[in-house]
C-alpha cells in the first residue's frame, strides 16, 4: 500500500522543484530559483558570486535531467519525478549530494557575504525559503542544521540535509 504520507511528501518536493508551477521542472526553474536567491541577499548577477550560482544552478539541472528525464525532452514531469528522480536518488543519496553541492556551495556564499564557509541559521533559513521550504519549516530545518549549536551552518551540513530531505524515504 502506498501511504499518502508519501505521496504528499512527494508533491510537496515536486513542486519545491517546480520553482514557476508550471507543472513540470526544466531548466527554467533553477535559473528562477538562482535569480531568487540573488534578489533576496542583494547579490548581482554578474558578480563573481551570482556567476557561480547561475553555474551551480545549470549543473544541478544538468545532473537532475541525466537522471529522471527518460525521454530528453528537457522536461522533468512528475511521473518522472517520481518514477526516476526519487528512487534513483533513494537509492544513491550521494549522487543526489554531488549534483547539487556546486549549487548549494553558491548559495552559501551569496547568503553569506564573509566567506568562511558558513551562513548563520537564520540566513540558511532564507535560503531554504527561497528554494521553496514552507515559512513555518525553513527556521526549524536551518536551526536542526545546526549540530553543534554554534549558530553557523557549514556546506557539509545543509548538502547531506538536502540530500536527506529531497530522497523521501518511503
Ligand atoms: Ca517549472
Ligand atoms: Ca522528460
């Protein structure tokens, strides 16, 4: 039996990925979702920072249409989603790290403006909001990021909790 809890949870990712809502991911969305994190921390799109993240963005699509876009269409729709992204990445929650670190390695950068490879729980939780995590869940996730209590998230850390959180166990 397939629980609803799973299909919500499912949904719920889809469309975090679905950054416009217009049904299926493409390239599109990340580029959205890059432009956003940008406005949102003051960033420019052709500083070195918004550079890189408009890269990181690209190469996450990249790594995610090599995975789920069975028919090259260059759309990922959600029985995609779904039948190739999710099991793959269940199954191989690494790749799913790997394919996304250049992106979030970015985003930390741009949420934070010192450079030490750290953005404090409450820019984390920002970004996490930008990328779609609901109001009421981005502070406690940036918060539960935090292991050792010293009020900094560290690349390691939000890269193994996307992971963990886009694979949706079953
Ligand atoms: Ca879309
Ligand atoms: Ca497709």
């Amino acid at each position: 039996m397939v629980s609803s809890e799973y299909e919500r949870r499912i949904a719920a990712r889809f469309a975090t990925f679905d950054q416009d809502g217009n049904g299926y991911i493409d390239r599109e969305d990340f580029s959205v979702a890059a432009k956003a994190l940008l406005a949102e921390f003051g960033t420019a799109a052709r500083s070195d920072k918004g550079q890189a993240l408009y890269l990181g963005a690209e190469a996450f699509w990249q790594g995610m249409a090599g995975i789920a876009d069975r028919d090259g269409d260059q759309r990922i729709t959600r029985d995609e989603f779904v039948n190739g992204a999710v099991k793959r990445l269940r199954d191989n929650p690494d790749r799913f790290a790997e394919i996304a670190r250049p992106f979030l390695h970015a985003a930390l950068a741009v949420a934070n403006p010192d450079g030490d490879g750290a953005a404090s729980v409450t820019d984390t939780a920002r970004v996490l909001r930008i990328l779609g995590v609901s109001e009421d869940l981005a502070l406690t996730a940036a918060a539960a990021l935090d292991g050792d209590g010293d009020g900094r998230v560290g690349e390691g850390e939000i890269v193994t909790a996307f992971a963990r959180y886009f694979t949706v166990p079953e």
